[in-house]
C-alpha cells in the first residue's frame, strides 16, 4: 500500500504551492521509487494537467536527449541547455519517470506551453528550476519534480489541493495507492 499525500504548502507570501509525496504506508514511509512509483507518478501529472497541454523541462542534455533519440520520442532543445519534452504518452512518460528519478526536473501545463514561451525557457536554461517561481502564474501549474525524494511541488494559482485529489483520485484507481489530505 501506498499513500499519496496532498497539502498545500508554505513558501512564502508571493507562491501558492502545494506538495504531493508519495510514500509507503507504514511507521518508516520512505519515499517510493522505481517502476510502480513511475507509473503513479505519470498518471498524477496527467489526471493534475487535465485538458491543458503540458510538458516536462530538464536539464540533463546528453542523457535526456539519447533517451528520447533511443526511444523515438520527441523533444525540443532550448538555448542549448533545456530540453523540453511536449505531453508524451502514458506508457512512454512512465519509462521517462523510472529513468530520470534521480534527477530534478520540472513540469509545466496551460498558458504559453503550446506555442512556446521563450522568455521563460531562456531563464529556465539559464537559472534552472528557480526560473518557474515568476512565471508559474502564467501556467495551470509549473512542478518541481523530485521523484527521488518522493515528491512534487506544484505552483499554481489555480489549484488547490481539493482539486489535485480530486483529479488524482479516478487517475490512480486499480492501484494500490491512497490519495488523501493530511489531517
């Protein structure tokens, strides 16, 4: 058994976050990793980004750009230092997730995902993560992925935790997870 955790969290007067962990039930509730964590995780991202078009940021080049190579998926590179990966597939977003869950990586859905937003992908390059405190109102959300550490943070100014549980929750049926809000 498994437990996804939704709350909003505090950083500060200028973001709305909330964090989603998902670890395993129990007294030790170490963080989940590797294939089963991958798929939750790919199914959380999509059930939260909904209708909106969305995609992931990394910025690991070489290994992220031989895996897409390998695997056929596609991707743009950004100022030589991000590759922006455009709504893949269910069963392909998973295998990203199981290879990359060593790594910080973001994600992002609405606003200018679709045709592109320059100006964010620049500092995103430039400055890595730290660029989505800024340009987060801009998007359905921006997420700082740390699936290593067992956890999401989702910037928006548009959702809130009731709302990232109740997207989840049909998203994750038939697997053994408990998607709640912590008392």
């Amino acid at each position: 058994m498994f437990l996804l955790e939704v709350e909003p969290l505090d950083l500060g007067p200028d973001v709305r976050a909330i964090g989603v962990e998902l670890v395993e039930a129990g007294e030790e509730r170490e963080p989940v990793r590797g294939r089963e964590a991958a798929i939750i995780w790919a199914r959380v991202i999509s059930a939260v980004a909904g209708e909106d078009t969305w995609g992931l940021d990394f910025f690991n080049l070489a290994r992220v750009r031989d895996f897409c190579e390998q695997h056929h998926v596609s991707f743009r590179e950004e100022s030589g230092r991000l590759i922006v990966i455009p709504s893949p597939k269910a069963d392909t977003l998973a295998a990203i997730f199981e290879r990359f869950q060593g790594e910080t990586f973001g994600a992002r859905a609405g606003g200018l995902f679709n045709q592109g937003d320059p100006g964010l992908e620049a500092e995103l390059a430039r400055r890595g993560i730290d660029a989505y405190h800024s340009a987060f109102p801009n998007y359905a959300f921006c997420a700082v992925c740390e699936f290593e550490e067992g956890s999401i943070v989702l910037l928006s100014e548009r959702l809130w935790a009731n709302e990232v549980i109740r997207r989840v929750r049909p998203a994750l049926e038939g697997l053994d997870v408990e998607v709640f809000l912590p008392a």
